[in-house]
C-alpha cells in the first residue's frame, strides 16, 4: 500500500443497527477521513444482515463494499488486502474475532472493554505485540476536546499542583441498563462474566480519562451497596414491561478511592437511580490544585451525561465557563479525531491494547476491593 492510499478496511459487526450502524460507520466515512480510510468490506452473523449493510454503506460510500457473514476467516480471506480490521461485536466475542485478524498481520481496530476480562485483554495484548500489529481501543472518550483542554490547562500550571479529583455519576433508570429496567436487548449487561457490567463500561471510560489527564493509580479501595438487587426487563420498543424480573449482577451504588503516582487522591462515587428527578446531579468531575479548580459537569437533562464517549461535559477554570472549540459533537466527532490519531502512525496519540490491559487492571482492583474489603495495590 502507498502511504498516500486509503487504509482499506473491514468492520465485524457492521449491520444496519446498533451502535456501529449509528456512530462507529458513519465516523468512518465522514469526508475529512476519506484520504485516510476506505470502507470496502463488512462481515455480520447473517447472509441476509451482510447484504443489508453492504448495500446500505456502499451508498453511503460511493463505492462497493462487499458483504461476508459467519467466521471472520471468511472476511480475512476474501479480503486478503485489508489494512485494517475493525471489530465491534458483543464483548464476549472480541477475542474471537481479534485473534484471527491480529494473526493475519492486520491492524485493528476494537471496542472496549478490548475482550470480556483483564486476561482476555492481556492476551489480545501479547498477540498483537508478537504479530508486529497496530491495535486502537474504542477509548475514545479521550479524545474530547474538553478533556485535551483540561490536560492542556494542568500541565500548563495554571490550578498549580493537583491535590484531589472526584466524580460523581448517575445512571437513571430512563437509561435502561444497568439499573432497575433494563431493556429485553441489553440482557448481557447482567452477566457480569461477559464484561459489560456498569464497573466495567461506564466507570472503565471514565478511569481511562482520569489516567489520561492525571496520570495511573497506585492503589486503589472500594466500598458497594446494592439497593436493586433485581432488574425488571422492558421491551426494546415499547419500554413496557415484559413481566421477566432479573438479578442485578452486583453493587449500584459503589465508591472508589485511589491513590496515583503524582500523590494526588481520586475518589469516584457512581449510582443507578429510579428516576433523574428535576435537578439531580448526572455528573461531576472536579480537579482541585493548589492554585485553582477545574469542574466538568453534564445537564441534568442529559441521562447520557456519565458517558465521555457519547460527549462533552461543560468545562469551568476557577468558577467561569470556558468555550472550548470542537465540543458537542457528540459521539461522532470523538470517533472521528480517534481515526486521525490512529492515521498518524507512531506520531498518533490513542488508546492501545497496553492502555486497555492497565485500566483492566484498575477495574480488577476495584473489584478485589469490593469483596475483601481491603485496600489493593495496582498491578504494575
């Protein structure tokens, strides 16, 4: 391949609904990334569901994308020139459908939490590192221009030396994952061996955006409560009940205290709530140093507002607001620059399978801590 070329790609997981359908895909093919990446292959489960998601990104795109279904061999050898694999299927298949690109020598592309548990991860990890391949997470969620921002003011030593950070964050109920409903759809948000518990998912993000701005943890302890031990199922559609009452796979309402390298103290109090009544606090983030403050915070509207991924919270220095040029673009515009860094190549700036493994390996502790009761130390 020229380096002038478009990488050729392949997406596992790519169908016409769903999260790949509404963000990863359409960051893809956005116009400021067409002299970078060239979408010409997707690889579902079905036949039926491959030709749907052809046809439908080979409009998008203007030229052919082929379809293939089943195996990922199937896509690997048929596409024999790929550059990049990009994987976006359910977490519990992540290592199913990496190892086999990753062995074929192809870049890829893959969503967090990167395999359903820190083993899974570090594997995927070594593979790539052996096969001599580029990896990029789906940590993109630091890739927000408010979170460049906040670096930016840091290490310019405007707050002075950082002594404390907390997060507040809330799931309401309206959410429908990982609290007292639950849609029929995200059922394997309940199993916590598949690895898209709330821990795992919305608390992995945001530790992932405390590494990068502040820098990793030492050590780390936690104390849960759960006040939903059950979860009643809701119809996708309608938001109905459907009548099937679940277990809830552990705490909704956890806190986490960490120590980091730089001395600083982190905590993180994370809740599942009934209801987001007028007012109530979605999130929070505040940094406090020596010589100033940094706050971050979400709508109250915003049910989304935990999720660094899906955008950017408003941004206050020393109690005034601060416009930050590029924010609100919502999930796309994060996917979009994770693309440019990755394009960049060694000078790119992204979330690898290294960075996967170390946040891993702070949930991991987390939840040690949680069933000992005692302090943990990180494992280096």
């Amino acid at each position: 391949m020229s380096s002038s070329s478009p990488l050729k790609v392949g997406v596992v997981g790519l169908s016409t609904k769903g999260w790949a359908s509404v963000a990863l895909g359409p960051s893809l093919v956005q116009p400021s990334l067409r002299d970078k990446y060239s979408l010409v292959a997707v690889s579902t489960t079905s036949e039926a569901s491959a030709a749907a998601s052809a046809r439908k990104w080979s409009d998008e795109t203007g030229n052919e994308v082929k379809a293939y279904h089943g195996d990922v061999s199937n896509l690997l050898s048929g596409e024999k020139d790929l550059d990049l694999v990009v994987v976006s299927v359910k977490a519990a298949y992540h290592k199913d459908a990496l190892l086999p690109a990753i062995r074929a020598k192809k870049d890829v592309f893959v969503e967090w939490p990167a395999g359903k548990n820190a083993a899974e991860t570090r594997e995927l990890a070594a593979e790539a590192n052996k096969a001599g391949v580029k990896a990029l997470v789906g940590l993109q969620g630091r890739q927000s221009p408010v979170l460049a921002k906040v670096k930016e003011i840091i290490d310019s030593g405007k707050i002075g030396k950082v002594l404390s950070s907390n997060i507040i964050s809330t799931i309401p109920a309206e959410l429908q994952a990982w609290g007292p409903m639950t849609k029929a759809g995200n059922q394997r948000f309940l199993e916590k061996e598949l690895g898209t518990t709330a821990l795992s998912i919305v608390v992995g993000h945001q530790l992932d955006a405390v590494d990068r701005v502040l820098g990793k943890f030492v050590s780390v302890s936690a104390t849960g409560t759960t006040h939903y031990p059950t979860t009643s199922l809701v119809d996708d559609e309608t938001g109905e009940p459907t009548g099937e009452v679940l277990p809830a796979p552990g705490n909704d309402h956890f806190s986490i205290t960490a120590t980091l390298e730089s001395g600083s103290l982190f905590t993180s109090f994370f809740r599942t709530i009934k209801a987001s009544t007028p007012g109530r606090l979605i999130f929070l983030w505040e940094i406090d140093g020596e010589e100033g403050s940094i706050k971050m915070s979400a709508s109250p509207n915003n049910i989304n507002g935990s999720f660094f991924t899906l955008g950017d919270p408003e941004l206050y220095v020393n109690g005034e607001k601060v416009e930050v040029e590029g924010a609100q673009q919502g999930p796309i515009g994060s996917l979009v620059r994770n693309w440019e860094e990755f394009a960049k190549g060694e000078k790119g700036s992204y979330a690898t399978l290294e960075d996967a493994v170390r946040i891993k390996d702070y949930l991991d502790a987390v939840e040690t801590s949680l069933e000992t009761g005692v302090r943990i130390s990180v494992r280096a």
